[in-house]
C-alpha cells in the first residue's frame, strides 16, 4: 500500500497539468478554487483534478510536500505553479496560456 506522500508524488508526475482544490471543476467549493480552475479552463486543455474535500490525507500532506499552506494549487510539468492569486495574474498578463498550453504539448509527446 503506498502511503499519501507516494500518492501524491505520482498525480503530480502522471498530469502534467493538475489542480488540487476544493470541489471539482463543474461544482467548486470555495471561490479561490473557482476563481483558478475558470482561468485553467480558459486556456483550453484537458486537466487532471484532485478535489481535496473527498481525500483528507492529501488535504494534510500536500501543504508539506509542497511548501505550499494553501488550496488550491496548480502545478504544471511537476511544477508548483501556485495558488489562486499567482494563477489568476498570471492568466490576466497572458503566461498562464502558454504554461498552459506547453505543458499540453508535452503531454502529446510523450504520448
């Protein structure tokens, strides 16, 4: 049985773009995640999501094995690319698209 940290570790090499929040895309439980996942959604790619609400222990462990105290988080090619205020800025000056987006691409290679 692997334990939260391997779990987590292997979500985040697996998708290349991943978002740990609150709820799901369609039904976001708190306004951060739902302000993050519309500007993720905007970029247009596929995404994998962890809905922290149904899995507890990676709600305790992630915050540690991210040096990141918050949801939700966005990481990108194993990256942390950080939380709602970084990911909405970063949609508004155009950089999230192209993160975005590169990481799609890198996902259709190695495909």
């Amino acid at each position: 049985m692997s334990t939260t940290v391997e779990n987590i570790q292997q979500q985040i090499s697996e998708n290349p773009i991943l978002i740990y929040m609150k709820g799901t895309p369609q039904l976001p439980q708190c306004g951060f995640s739902a302000q993050t996942v519309q500007a993720l959604m905007a970029c247009g790619e596929r995404f994998a999501f962890v809905n922290v609400l149904d899995n507890p222990d990676i709600r305790a462990e992630l915050p540690k094995v991210a040096n990141w105290p918050t949801f939700p988080q966005l990481w990108l090619n194993g990256e942390l690319v950080g939380g709602c205020d970084i990911v909405v800025e970063m949609y508004q000056n155009g950089e999230l698209e192209k993160l975005v987006k590169d990481a799609a691409a890198k996902q259709q290679d190695d495909a």
